[in-house]
C-alpha cells in the first residue's frame, strides 16, 4: 500500500471516530484514486481558483471525508482543521460545500448531480477553447440514477473529450440496479474506456493523464473498505458506522499490516 494513502486511511479512520459520522468503507475505496487524480490534474493549492486550474468533482458526495483528507495531504488547509468535522456549524460537512471549503468545485451528496455539473463545466470551458480538463468520480451504486447515464449521453454528444470520469467500481451496486460490465455500458455509450485496478496509484495515474477525442473513462475497480479486512468483510454493518475504542485499534492494526 502507498504510504500516503496508508496515512489517509488512518486520518480517515480518526476523525470518523472523533466526529461519530463518516462513511468509512466508502471512503476507504478512493483514497487512490483520489491521491492519484491530485498528484496529476492541474492545480495550485495556495491558489485554489487559479483561473487555469482543472477541476476536479466528487459526484460520489458521501466520500467527502476522504476528500477533505487529501485536500489536506496536498496543503489546501491544515490538517488540524479537520477534527471539527461534521460538528454544528463547521465548514467540514459530512457532504462538502463549495463556499466552505478550498479546493472543494460543488457542493454533491445528491447522487448523480456532480457528473452532470461535470459535463456542463467541460463545455464551458471547452467553448472557452482552454487546455484544462474536468475529472468527475461517480460511484456505481451511484450509476444506478438516470441522470448518470443522461449526463454521459450528453458529453459524448457535445464531443467532450476534455471530460475524464472514473468509475469506482466497488460493487456497491449489489444492492440496488445490477450494473454488470460497466466498462462495455460506457463504450456503448461512445466513451473511450480503460479497466485499472483502482488501489494501483501508478496505474490510475498512467491513465488520468491521457486523453483522447472522446469522453474519457476509467474503471477502477476497488474494494469497499479496502485496507482493513474487518471493513471489506462487514462493509454493509460499517456502512455508517463510527468506531469505538476497542474497534478503533482493530482497525488501525490492521490497516498497518495491509502490504496491498
């Protein structure tokens, strides 16, 4: 495991704690590709509305703790600003508002709105004729609304191949609209695709940098809870669940023995 994303999944795991909120496994199966779209997009972090930066949406808006955790591994803010998290009146929602928090493009948390944000931002900027690209991260219990394949449609038709999305398959979805073979909906659809293994940095980040004439889209396939085997095993018990102390230093012990 990436030390870094090792660390993220620790800070996760605190200020889940600390807060009593924070949909952990979730959270848990996008740290990678999250370090790995920050580590490669354009953006300036003392400067986060630099004009020519790219843009970056969470659709998946229930994974914002682990935003907010890489926003801080990347100096947006000090990490000690994050144990406020979701208290009365803190800037740290349990879903992120724009106006609150730097670096953070729209306010999500209704699943399938932040993809179509995404694709009305690529046009925008694609009418402008700029270099910068827009990346939205949807989830695939999130690909079960209509609006998610609405908002693909649209980006393939307007010929948007300034719009990377990645997928986060992991298999959330088993519990709602079966999604079987994402990879071959997006082609369908008109997308270029790729398949990565989405806990493999250096893989997601050979990916996120290419671009082509088409939307660009990234499967990752991941592991809810990934980096902690009581949370891949038990991820529908620990859906919204916070630790407790004795379950707090299982979970760290075992996120320190993870070598994958």
């Amino acid at each position: 495991m990436n030390s870094v994303c090792r660390q993220i999944r620790k800070d996760v795991l605190h200020l889940a704690k600390v807060s009593g909120h924070g949909h952990i496994p979730t959270c848990f199966s996008v740290v990678e590709t999250l370090y790995a779209i920050y580590s490669t997009m354009r953006h300036d972090p003392k400067n986060p509305s630099w004009e020519n930066r790219d843009i970056f949406i969470l659709s998946k808006g229930h994974a914002s703790l682990a935003h907010y955790c890489i926003l801080a591994e990347f100096g947006y803010f000090k990490k000690g600003a994050l144990p406020t998290f979701g208290a009365f009146k803190s800037d740290f929602g349990c879903h992120a508002d724009r106006f609150k928090v730097p670096g953070v493009e729209a306010s999500t948390g209704s699943l399938g709105h932040g993809i179509s944000l995404a694709v009305g931002m690529a046009l925008g900027i694609k009418i402008r004729k700029s270099s910068r690209r827009v990346y939205a991260l949807i989830g695939d219990g999130e690909a079960n609304e209509g609006s998610v394949w609405e908002a693909v449609l649209v980006a393939v038709n307007l010929g948007l191949n300034n719009l990377t999305i990645l997928y986060d398959n992991n298999m959330s979805h088993d519990r709602g609209l079966q999604i079987h073979h994402p990879a071959e909906h997006f082609r369908g659809f008109g997308c270029e695709v790729v398949e990565v293994n989405g806990h493999d940095v250096e893989a997601l980040k050979r990916e996120i940098v290419k671009k082509g004439n088409k939307v660009w889209v990234i499967v990752a396939h991941t592991q809810k809870g990934c980096g902690c085997r009581t949370l891949v095993e038990n991820h529908y018990e620990w859906h919204r669940k916070s630790p407790n102390d004795q379950e707090y230093a299982k979970l760290i012990e075992e996120i320190c023995e993870e070598t994958v």
